[in-house]
C-alpha cells in the first residue's frame, strides 16, 4: 500500500513536472511485486523478507507523461512481509538503479513494515545482522550502536571496529542524518562554504542535508566540518531536521525545561530552543554531574544514543 500526501498532488506543481501550463492532469498509480523478485534478490546476495515492490507514480496531461519520483515530504508504504522477523534487525531497502542499497526509516509491526522515503523505486524488507570487535557484550551502547548500523547510519571500519568513543566530527553528524532520514539530493554543490572544496568524501551525503536546511555554516563563511560537534551544535542539527520531516508537538513534555540546569547560561542563545525541544523530547538529556554541558564534544557513542532516541521519537524506528 501507498499513503500520498495531498499537497503532493497540486495540479500546478504536476504542470511543472510535465512541462505544460493549462489542462487536466491524471495521475497512474502502481505498487507491483517484481516478476523475477526471487533471482533479484539472489544477484543482491540480501536476505529478503518481502518480495522486492515497485511503487510507480505517472503524470499525464494529454500526450505528455512523466514518472512522479521525488516528493516534499516523505511517502508513507507498506509491505507485507513473509516470515516472522526480529524488528530490531529488519529494514525496508531501496534498491537502487545501480545495484546499491540504501536503507529507508522502518517500523515493523504486525506482519507488515511501514516504510518512508522521499522516492519511488523497487524497494524490499530485508533482515540483516551488525556487530563490530570493540563492542564488549556489557557496553552501554552496544544496542543503539547495532540497531543503526544495521540500518547503514553507523559504518564500521575496515579493522571491523565502530570506535565508540571516538568524538563526532561536524561533518560526520551531517551523514549520520542524512543516512537515518534516507534524504536525497540532486543539487550541485554551490561552494558556500570556504573550507569545503566540493570534492570531499562526504559531499553526496552532506549536500542532502544542506538542501534540507540541517546545516548552516557560520558567519564568516565555514563550516569547519572536521571539528568535533558539540552538544548544543548537535541540538540544533538534529532539530532542524525534526522541522524537515515534521513532528508532532503532543509529544514533547512542556515540564522540561533549560533552566533546570545551572549551567543554562553558557548555552548559546542560537541553540536555546533547539537545546530545549530536544530536552522536551526525550532525544537529549543532562550529564550525571547535573549540567547540560553544552559546549563538550559528542563520542560516537552517545550520538548512537540520540539518535536512536530522535528516530523513535519521529516513529521512524522500532
């Protein structure tokens, strides 16, 4: 099954997809389970728990067509799946046009998984396992770390390890939301920042978060994306990307509050909110000194931590 947004169905916002200005507009929808679904997943080498699914949408206005593939907001699917699964190690995969993989927000309930993206293509419900050698069994945030690696947020290292206390860097938070909201973006880099070059590791990932409106440089031009993020600076990342997907206010607990902390007053005044939307939400929270600590870094760790928080909070997570 397929949810799609009404505001995504704007005759106007059709006309321009299709290049034409005036006349009626009919849309095709499709959501078809792939005929040769079992030798695909064989080549992908996945362990699938649905038959890979094509969801298809198609503009006409007379003799003009065109496939309606990218969305404002996120398209809400289900699948069916054929087998009992662990939810905590099951995704929805996007399979993409070259063969690559790219996991999309999951909730597994009742036989079925709810997926959101902002794309049509084939998609399937895969299960898949995550583990890394420098995780003891006891470590704290041995779940968290998993659960997103399965979902492709946290990628370990070639040596087989996550380094959990390793800080997180600006630019790392950027992909980190990126991969955990599965945003996409086909904009060229405009050079905006003075220290990013354009050619860097992470640019793909980096550009969908810039064209989300999560990163914002400073005021003299950088972005320093190699610098360890802060806890206020992560505050106001992951809440700006709370306002991208929406999220429903009733869920935060007015009763929390920044001024709980002795510390309130090094908080930035350009993170106050956000800090305090966090702490409403449930995604962030004090140190066991009884500070909120704004200006420490952030391990690895404690960013699994956050965001599995931050994905649940959205349900866009298990």
């Amino acid at each position: 099954s397929i949810s799609l947004p009404v505001s995504e169905l704007r005759d106007e916002a059709l006309r321009t997809r299709l290049g034409v200005t005036e006349g009626d507009v009919e849309l095709s929808i499709s959501v078809n389970a792939v005929a040769d679904s079992a030798e695909r997943v064989a080549e992908l080498g996945i362990n699938a728990k649905s038959p890979i699914v094509e969801f298809s949408i198609v503009a006409r206005s007379g003799d003009v067509e065109a496939p309606v593939n990218r969305f404002v907001q996120y398209l809400e699917r289900d699948l069916v799946l054929s087998e009992d699964v662990n939810p905590d190690r099951t995704v929805v995969v996007r399979v993409n046009a070259d063969g690559t993989l790219t996991v999309v927000p999951t909730i597994v309930r009742d036989g079925r998984v709810t997926f959101k993206s902002f794309t049509n293509s084939y998609y399937v419900a895969v299960e898949r396992e995550a583990s890394f050698s420098d995780l003891r069994d006891d470590y704290w945030a041995k779940e968290q770390i998993e659960k997103l690696a399965v979902r492709d947020i946290f990628q370990g290292r070639q040596d087989g390890t996550v380094a959990p206390g390793e800080p997180v860097t600006r630019v790392q938070l950027a992909v980190l939301i990126t991969r955990a909201l599965a945003l996409v973006s086909d904009v060229e880099y405009d050079g905006r920042f003075v220290d990013v070059q354009g050619d860097e590791w992470f640019m793909g990932e980096f550009m969908a978060a810039i064209e989300a409106g999560i990163v914002l440089g400073r005021q003299d031009g950088t972005f320093s994306p190699n610098e360890p993020v802060n806890r206020q600076q992560a505050a106001a990342m992951i809440s700006r990307a709370m306002e991208h997907i929406g999220f429903n206010e009733a869920g935060l607990d007015p009763t929390k509050a920044i001024t709980q902390y002795p510390d309130v007053d090094r908080i930035g005044g350009w993170a106050v909110d956000d800090v305090e939307r966090l702490l409403q939400a449930g995604i962030m929270q004090g140190r066991n000194t009884g500070l909120f600590d704004p200006t420490n870094e952030t391990s690895r760790a404690q960013m699994a931590a956050m965001l599995e928080r931050f994905l649940i909070f959205s349900d866009l997570m298990n």
